[in-house]
C-alpha cells in the first residue's frame, strides 16, 4: 500500500510514498545486494528524499572492503554519501523546504550541542557515530544514497537552484571538500600560486575553486593524461606529468625557483606528501584533502625549517556545499563535466567494477534508482 503525503507548503504537489524500497545492502565485504527495505520516516528536523542519482566516490571502494568506525554492520548497510534528490517528506519543525524542492546534501550532519559542533566544526563532532545524541554521516554512519529513498536533517541539505543539473549537485559535496579545505588554509588565495596534486574529482572541482577565486596560477600534477587534459580544459594554467617529468622540478620551474604558496594533495599516493614538502616555497602552506591506504612519511624537519604551515580537513565543512552551489549557479565550477558513467542502481556491482578496474577510465561514476 502506498501513501499520499502533501505539503502545507506546496498543497498541490504530493508523492506517492510506498512502504518499501529498492536499496543497496553491503552484505559483506565486496559485496552488495538489492534489498528491500522500508522506506524511512523523517523524525523531528529531518526530511525525506526520493533519489535522483548518487555518486561513487574512492571512499566507497575503501568502506566496501573495511568498515570505517561506527559504519552499520554488513548485511543491514546502504552506503552512498554523494546523493541528490527531491523532497518528498518532511518531519516534525521543517519549514526551511517544501515538497518538490530539489536539494543537495553534506553527507556530516553534526550532533549540534558538542564543543565542536558549537563553533561550527560539526565535521569533526565529538558524537561521531552516534545517532542518539544527533549525529549523522549518510553513507558512513547512517544509511546513504545507493537507494530510492534516503533521510537525512534539514541542516545538512541546501535548495538547488534551478539551473544546477543533478550531476553538477553530485559534485557539489565534493567540491565542498576543496572549499572547505581552503576556509581552513585561510581561505585567501586571490593572486597565489597553487599547486593541486591529483586530476581525481576532489583535484579537478579544487582547480575550478581556485581559478574561481582568483589564483594567479593553477598548477595541477597528475599521471594519467586524459585527466591531466581535462583539468586544463577546467581552467588550470599548467598542467604536469609525473610521468614525463620530475614534479618537483617543474614546479620549481613554473614558480620561478620559489616554490608554490600551497600545494594541496588530492592523490592519496604516499610518496606525494614529501612531493609537497619539496614543491612549496619557503613560510608557505600544504594542505592535506586525501585519505591514505596506509601511513606516510615525509621530511616534517624540512617543512619546520621552511616555517611551511600544515592543514588538514575532513568532508564539506562550513556550510561549504551551500556556496559551492552558488558557484555552480554562477557558472564558476562544473560538475557534470566529471559525470563519465551513468549505472542503473541494480547494476550496481557492475559499476562498482568499472570504478575499481578503472575501466574506460570512470571519473565519476553515478547510479540511478
């Protein structure tokens, strides 16, 4: 049986909401299932979004395989951080949407009442994992998008505006990644020399960040070329093959000798911090978006005798995906362009493939319900 649920906000428009859903469970390992499980209720402050699409992520092939702190147990887990969708619910207090309304998402929704989340740093909450206290992370804590229907708390979504694609809100969580990464490296870069190591998404939708808001010069390292060139075609002023040449040299090169003002590592490879130490200029800044396999190690004296600061952040921080849709609305970042694959959800083991094996090399892969 399915229900009708309209909004006082929008009379005219109801969606017929039925008692369960198609939903992608990690049942162990590697693996997922196309289950059915009901479709949830918005509690107080939530809202409920029927799936228009949701991205893959690298992060999504590590969680496949080993669970991060407090992710459901297999056999109960739908992952999916990267989703957008439309508002088909809303619970007890919302009033800040209406049936209809598009949105995107950050996959963090703090607890609210941490020391943390007080001030503003709900990415790093204190109550991290727990749902009794408020805390929510879709696709890490809490069930994601990989799904017809997923919830998620009005603090942690933003209305699209109408000429923002659903693939460019895919995005949009990621180039809050790079956003939120920059607030935290001090956030002004007009006229600086950047270097972004790693032509992944996170890298590419930072290179559009950067150029957006006002680098004098975009340098973007990588080693597959058809990546490399669609950063340059995404506004980087140089572009460098690790394959070809030392990076480090040709940053040097490229800076006349100084070094870059920051190097922001994208890539995840454990040789690239020490990169970073050695490309940016004296009393300059590294800032650290990648999650790694395994530790690294790097020169950390040298970076102390160069006076170099090191910053680090986690997800989409400082209400940053609402300004990165401002600037996708703008035209300033485009994430469609990143958009390779389009998967039906029930081939998602498929797409998964294609992501892992790097086959027809996906850039952003994408399921539809």
């Amino acid at each position: 049986m399915a229900v009708s649920i309209a909004s006082p906000h929008v009379a005219a428009t109801a969606f017929r909401i039925p008692r369960t859903m198609r939903s992608a469970v990690l049942v162990e390992p590697g693996q997922f299932r196309i289950l059915e499980k009901p479709v949830p209720e918005p509690g107080a402050g939530e809202v409920l979004v029927k799936i228009a699409m949701c991205g893959t992520c690298g992060t999504d092939l590590k969680i496949m395989q080993h669970p991060f702190p407090h992710q459901p147990p297999f056999g109960s887990f739908t992952p999916g951080h990267e989703w957008t969708g439309t508002v088909v619910a809303l619970g007890d207090s919302v009033d800040e949407f209406a049936i209809g309304d598009r949105v995107a998402i950050e996959a963090h929704s703090g607890c609210g009442r941490c020391t943390n989340c007080v001030v503003g740093e709900y990415t790093a909450c204190l109550n991290y994992g727990n749902v009794h206290k408020g805390h929510r992370t879709s696709g890490f804590t809490a069930d994601g998008g990989f799904a017809e229907y997923a919830i998620h708390h009005a603090k942690a979504l933003y209305k699209m505006p109408d000429n923002v694609s659903w693939e460019d809100a895919v995005l949009v969580s990621t180039a809050g990644t790079g956003l939120y990464g920059l607030d935290a490296a001090g956030g002004f870069i007009v006229g600086s020399s950047i270097v972004i190591i790693g032509p992944g998404p996170v890298g590419l939708m930072t290179v559009q960040l950067a150029k957006a808001m006002g680098a004098g010069q975009v340098i973007l390292v990588g080693t597959r070329a058809s990546r490399l060139e669609l950063g340059r075609k995404l506004g980087a002023d140089a572009v460098i093959s690790a394959h070809d040449e030392d990076p480090i040299a040709a940053v040097r090169r490229l800076t006349d000798g100084l070094g870059a003002d920051i190097v922001i590592e994208a890539s995840g490879a454990v040789d690239t911090p020490q990169q970073c130490v050695e490309m940016v200029k004296l009393g300059g800044k590294i800032l650290f978006l990648a999650f790694y396999k395994e530790p690294v190690t790097f020169d950390l004296s040298r970076a102390i005798r160069s006076d170099v600061t090191l910053y680090t952040t986690r997800g989409e921080g400082h209400g940053s995906v609402g300004r990165a849709l401002s600037l996708a609305a703008q035209g300033k970042i485009k994430g469609a362009e990143l958009v390779t694959h389009h998967f039906a959800l029930d081939d998602i083991m498929e797409g998964f493939r294609v992501v892992r094996e790097r086959e027809g090399d996906p850039m952003k892969a994408v399921f539809v319900p």
